[in-house]
C-alpha cells in the first residue's frame, strides 16, 4: 500500500509546482503534518487502513491545493453548558448501547455536544486534539447552501427559481439548460449521474480523477457534458456534481471565491477561533463545493450555532428570515411527490423509534461526519469518524444516538 509522507510528492502535486505561475496560499498550521498519509483514491476505494485512514482524515489539506478560510479576531465563547453528557444508554437496533459503545464501534474521533450554547461533551479520540482539524466530507455541501442563503439575503442571487445558466453560461445548450438553482439545491436537476463512491468509473469517481488532474475549468466542463434523465424537478438523485454546480453559480454571483465570501460572512463575523481549509478544483481555482472543508470540532459546532440561531453572525442577520427552518426541511417534488432531503441538508424524519423528530436536521458526510442541529432543543451535535468505507460501516445508528442524547438533555 503506498503512503505519503510529508517530504513526499504525488505526481499531480509535482506537475503543480513546474507549471508556471501556480502560487499556494500560505500553508495552515496542522499539528499532525508529519504523519504517513494515504491518497485520496483509497480514500474513496474503502482501502485505508484504520490507523492510516485516521492520519487522512487529519490532513486532507495534504491531498490538494486549498484556500484558506480565515478566522477573525474575536473567537465566541463556548462556555460550559449548565448540564453535562457523562453517561448514556439508549437502544439502537434492537440492542442497548452506552456511550462508550458508541465513541469505539462508530470510530468516532471527536464529538461536541453544545446544549443552550455551552458545552455538554467534548472529547478526542484516537489521537485527535482540540488543535486537529478534520475532514467534513459532504457536510461542505450544507455550507455551501448557506452561503448561497446569504448571497439571497444580500441580492446577489435574485430567487432559487432562477435558471443556473443566468449564473453559468459555460451550461447553455447543456442538460442544465432549464434547470434551476432551487432544482440543483434539492439534487433534482434531472441530469444522469452516478454517485457510488468506490465504482472507478461512476461519475463521482470521474469528478473526482478530475479534480486530480487540477485542470482549470475541466469540472464545470464534465458537468457540462453530462446528459438527462428525467425532467428538472421531477426526480432526486444525490450527486456532488450538483453542488460543483451550486458553487459555480454561487461563485460567479458573488464575485469571489467561496472561502473568502464564507470568511467574510460567517466565519471571521460569526468568530470561530481558527482558519479552515477548503480544496480547489485547480492551483488558485474554484472550490469543491461538496467536499473538501476542514475545521477544528469546535468550529463545526459554532457554525451548528450560526445556523440554530437562524444564521446571526456580529448581531446581523446573514440569511433569510426563514431559511434555515426552509433549508432544513422535507421538500416536494414537481407532481406533489414528497422528498426527504431539504437544501443541501438531510431533516431527521420520524420512525417508529423516534416518531417526534423535532424539526432537526443534519450536515452528513461519508465516513461517519455530521453536524446535527435540533433548534427546539438548543442543541447542536458535531460527530468526527474514521469508518473503514465511505458508507455503510456503521455500527450503532448515529439518528438513535442524536435522539437519546436530545432526550436525555431535555429541557422541559
């Protein structure tokens, strides 16, 4: 199995460095930068082990070019919460599990639960620190549809109902010819897509030997270039593909890269107390909308407040009165057929165990990542993982953990 280490170049980073002109933001500090990493082919081919999968996950910003997402001077307190998560058992499965079952049979590497603002639990396993920073996986896509909720709050984006090739004109003539950004938002474009994770040759795979080959504007073209399969609005079908179409939107519309507006309306604003990094598609080119954002666990959970404070930062608001309750919410699709996905975000629907869902919601990324947010609890819960394939490797159900610990911290 080859591994990197940092004096160690892939060949795509080799090509970088001899191509004119190509300039690096200045590097993060990472307090795991020495460790023997993985590629991220392994990564989506489920064939790290667990030790080295746990050293990737900590330093993707390893992986490819990234911008920085800056911190501003003032960091917002997070104070302990007047109620602490010590113990818990709940039923998941048919079986009874505790915490500790939890934390070691999920591979769960950091987890923050914040109860009215403060801190309920915190904890680091498996060598991860207050400083480490960690993957988010698709949980990107969740802050790449807020911030397509503040370009609305400051009418940079007119409606979701707009055509993205009002925004994209590379898309004209393409399947996303009628397509709006309220259909790309709810992943129900109609265009062809394949997302499986370890098929080298799904269209996940093929965006992603894309963003490899760091050509500029070659993952805009491969989107360009897909075909239809059902009527805009008609159907979902999960793809990233469809949020590389979001952030092209969001970035032309805005007029900056992604890190930068996130930086300036929520991240510096809101206070979070380090920068995050974000992967480009190219040397000093787009961002990967849906994947690629890397923060410390307790900024994740800062900006789970942001948004269960429907989306204050510095006393101003910096979405839409509704949006969060919108984006967080069960959709329709055209023909009334009801969609359990919102804008970007997976809302907790009720089961037979849990008919009382709470209004929360989720950002979910492979390998066990999640940001989940219940705002009539005040309750915000940040989950890192290291599972051994992209899905399906849970052990305990992460929705029976997030239901016990918001009954067991009720508020009456």
């Amino acid at each position: 199995m080859r591994i990197l280490r940092a004096s160690v170049l892939t060949p795509f980073v080799v090509a970088f460095l001899l191509r004119p002109g190509v300039v690096f933001s200045a590097p993060v500090s990472n307090p795991h930068a020495h460790e023997a990493i993985g590629t991220v082919r392994q990564m989506y081919d489920g064939a790290l082990t667990p030790d080295l999968a746990v050293n990737t996950f900590r330093n993707i910003d390893r992986l490819f070019p990234t911008r920085t997402v800056k911190h501003g001077a003032r960091v917002y307190p997070l104070p302990a919460a007047s109620v602490r998560l010590n113990q818990l058992t709940f039923q998941s499965g048919g079986k009874s599990w505790d915490l500790v079952d939890y934390l070691a049979l999920n591979r769960v590497t950091g987890l923050l639960v914040l109860k009215d603002g403060g801190v309920a639990l915190e904890t680091y396993q498996l060598g991860n620190n207050e400083k480490t920073r960690w993957m988010s996986m698709s949980m990107a896509k969740s802050i790449t549809s807020t911030l397509i909720g503040a370009a609305l709050k400051q009418g940079l984006i007119q409606s979701l109902d707009d055509p993205v090739t009002q925004y994209v004109p590379k898309l004209v003539g393409s399947a996303y010819e009628g397509v709006s950004l309220r259909n790309v938002l709810m992943m129900s474009s109609g265009v062809r897509w394949n997302e499986t994770y370890t098929d080298p040759h799904s269209d996940r795979r093929r965006l992603l030997d894309i963003q490899i080959a760091q050509q500029p504007g070659a993952a805009i073209d491969f989107m360009a270039s897909l075909s239809r399969a059902a009527a805009a609005g008609t159907v979902n079908n999960y793809s990233t593909g469809e949020t590389q179409i979001a952030g092209e939107v969001l970035h032309n519309a805005i007029s900056r890269p992604l890190a930068d507006y996130l930086s300036e309306r929520i991240w510096a604003r809101f206070g979070m107390e380090d920068d995050a990094t974000w992967w480009l598609a190219s040397p000093q080119g787009r961002e990967i909308a849906g994947s690629g954002f890397s923060a410390r666990l307790r900024d994740y959970g800062r900006f789970g407040l942001f948004i269960l404070n429907n989306g204050l930062a510095g006393g101003e608001p910096i979405l839409p009165q509704d949006w969060v309750a919108v984006a967080g919410s069960p959709k329709q699709l055209a023909g009334g057929q009801k969609l359990d996905y919102g804008y970007f975000w997976w809302p907790s629907l009720p089961t037979p165990d849990h008919p009382d869902s709470q209004g929360s919601f989720a950002a979910i990324g492979i390998f066990g990542q999640f940001l989940y947010v219940n705002p009539q609890e005040h309750l915000v819960i940040v989950v890192w993982s290291a599972r051994s394939k992209p899905s399906g490797r849970d052990v305990i159900d992460d929705t029976d953990f997030f239901a016990a610990v918001a009954a067991k911290l009720h508020t009456p």
